[in-house]
C-alpha cells in the first residue's frame, strides 16, 4: 500500500473516530440520570447521580457515566448512590435488577428496599436467627432452598445493619 493510501486511510479512520467520539459526548453530557424503586417506593425517578454502587451475584460493581450498558440481577446487600451534590446514600435490598443503557441511564429495580438507617440491627439478628432454625428444620428441597434464601438475605441484613 502507498504511503498516500495509507495517509488517506488513517485521516479518514481518524475522522470517524473524531465522529464518533462527539456523539458520545453529546450522548451522555446529560450526567447519569438513576432511577431507582421499589414496589412500594419510588427512591429516584431520573435524578441524575454521580455514580452507583450495586451487589449483583456476579460481584459488586460500580456505575458511572459511560459504563458500558449491562443487565445485572442484585443479590442482597447494600446499593450506595453517590448524589451530584456530594452526598452518598445507602439502601438495603433483598434482590431485584439493574439495567445500564447506552444512553448512561440507570434503572434499579428492588423486590424489597430501604435506607439502611432505617434498619434495625437487633431486629435484622432475630430473622437471621429464625431464618436459620428454619433451615435446619426444613424438610424437602423447596422449604430448604426457601429457608436458604431467607438465610441469605438475613445475613446481608445484619451486615447492613452494623
């Protein structure tokens, strides 16, 4: 190939590039708008954040603008959202999914959710400790895998909790 060719090549490979680099950045200059809720609450509805903290069951992970768009189931613990203003906020879920889109939007959606300086650690070690006699007395494959979820969630609970 020509020294002129190739020349041509990289200007015009440059210019898309250039291209689209600009998109994106026109894409996500709104921020990262979270929305965020439960069943029975809504937390955020498109509030745009800093970043989001978030335990899935393939590992805890961080969000922030311009992460690559994902889908992700939550496993009990803590979802910590970092807000414009400096603030962190911390809530509680059971489980539930977050989506990641393109356009750098955010949805958690929580089966169960709450501040976690709403919880109560003595009453968070009291369901453990029932969730856990309910294991060891759970008889058939249902009631134990039901009994270990309860277990599960508990335990992050307490955690949370402390």
């Amino acid at each position: 190939m020509s020294g002129v060719l190739k020349l041509a090549m990289n200007r015009t490979f440059a210019t898309r590039v250039s291209s689209m680099a600009s998109q994106m950045s026109r894409r996500y200059a709104s921020g990262m708008p979270l929305t965020f809720s439960s069943p029975y609450q809504v937390f955020y509805n498109a509030v745009d954040v800093k970043q989001v903290d978030v335990p899935s069951f393939s590992g805890s992970f961080g969000i922030l603008p311009n992460h690559v768009p994902t889908l992700a189931v939550l496993k009990p613990g803590v979802v910590s959202v970092y807000e414009s203003e400096g603030t962190v906020k911390k809530y509680f879920v059971s489980s539930g999914t977050v989506t990641i889109n393109e356009d750098s939007s955010v949805q958690v959606l929580a089966e169960e959710a709450v501040p976690v300086e709403n919880l109560d650690s003595n009453a968070a070690r009291e369901a453990l400790n029932r969730a856990q006699q309910a294991l060891s007395s759970a008889s058939g494959d249902v009631a134990k895998a039901e009994a270990q979820i309860a277990v599960e969630v508990s335990e992050a609970l307490v955690q949370a909790s402390q």
